[in-house]
C-alpha cells in the first residue's frame, strides 16, 4: 500500500471536520423570545388613545353644535325684540295738526294708516291717544281742541277695523308742551296727538306673520 492510499482516510476525515464547522459558523442566530404581553399592553394603549381622541372630537362636536343653537336662538330673540321695539315705534309715533285745527292732515292719515294693521294683527293690544294744543287760546278751549284732536285720530282708526273698545282718548290741551319756545316751529310741534300703549305691547307680531 502507498502512502497516497493511507493518506486519502485521514483528509477526508479533516475535509468533513472543516465543513461541519463551516456549517456551524453560517447557522443564524436563535430568534429572540417575543414579549406578547408588551404588545398588547401597546396595541390597548393605542386604542385607548383613539378612543379618548375620538370622545374628545365628539364632545367638542357637541359643544358646538350647542352653542350655535343658542346662539341661532339669541339671533332669532334680538330680531324679535327689535322687530317688536320698530311695530312699537310705528303705533306710539305722534301726529300732528294745524293751528286751531282738529281735522287730519294727509301726513297725520298716512301716520295712522301705519298703525292700523299692527292693531290689526294684534287684537289684544289697547291704546290710548291723548291730544295736545299749543299754548295761545284759553286752557278751557285748549283742552277741548285736544278732545277733538284725540277723538279724530280714533274716529279715523275705528273706520278702518280697529275695535272702538281698544282705544282710549283723553285730552291735555296746552299742558304738555314738548318745546315751551314762544315761535311758530315750537308750536307746531305742541299741536298733536300721541298714542300709547296701554295693553299687550311687549310682544308685538308684524302683520302677516
């Protein structure tokens, strides 16, 4: 036997060693143990973050969807009141007359023409007109011109629908003046009729509504 033929079994067997070791140095590394407790305290974690998030987004929602229905109704109530104080405005608005007159001027029935459908529209609504003079003549003829004064003015209103029972009249002749100037712009303002509301004026409602 040569000594090629008894060498061949040892190099084989040193051939095997070196590829069992090659083997050994590529297997890759063991996988590390998986923590699933932590992944579902993480996974919970975040839905309660989303939860929390989405009552957040909801409440606000919420709260806003409330403030702009009060809102809507503290609109809707300031229109009403400055509606109501304008339909107030228009039945309280004085008229007024010539010197020595109580006839009605075109100014004064266009005035009342004004007032008549709010009384209209607002049957519990009672008033009282009050006629005023200015100061030249006696007080005696001064409080009957402003008797005549506030009995036209209802007369008017009367003819057109308005219940007799709803309007009160009286007089104060020259005893109210608005302006005491001793000319003619003073005077003209002193000779009227005024109106006011003696019944269900708070909540007043525009005709046709």
């Amino acid at each position: 036997m040569t000594v090629t033929t008894r060498a061949f079994p040892l190099v084989l067997a040193m051939i095997s060693v070196a590829a069992i070791g090659a083997c050994k140095k590529a297997a890759p590394p063991p996988e590390p143990a998986i923590d699933t407790a932590a992944i579902r305290m993480a996974r919970d974690d975040s839905i309660a973050r989303e939860e929390a998030a989405r009552r957040a987004a909801e409440e606000a929602r919420l709260r806003a969807a409330r403030q702009d229905s009060i809102n809507r109704a503290n609109a809707a109530a300031e229109a009403a009141r400055r509606d109501a104080e304008t339909l107030r405005g228009t039945v309280t608005s004085a008229i007024n007359f010539d010197f020595d007159k109580s006839d009605l001027r075109s100014d004064a029935q266009a005035n009342l023409d004004a007032k008549i459908p709010i009384l209209l529209a607002n049957s519990n609504v009672t008033i009282r007109v009050s006629g005023h003079a200015d100061e030249r003549g006696s007080s005696e003829y001064n409080l009957a011109l402003g008797q005549r004064r506030a009995a036209a003015a209802k007369r008017y209103l009367v003819q057109r629908g308005v219940a007799e029972s709803r309007i009160e009249t009286t007089s104060f002749g020259e005893e109210r003046p608005m302006c005491t100037t001793a000319d003619e712009s003073c005077y003209a303002q002193n000779r009227r009729d005024e109106f006011e509301i003696t019944a269900g004026g708070p909540n007043l409602m525009r005709p046709g509504t």
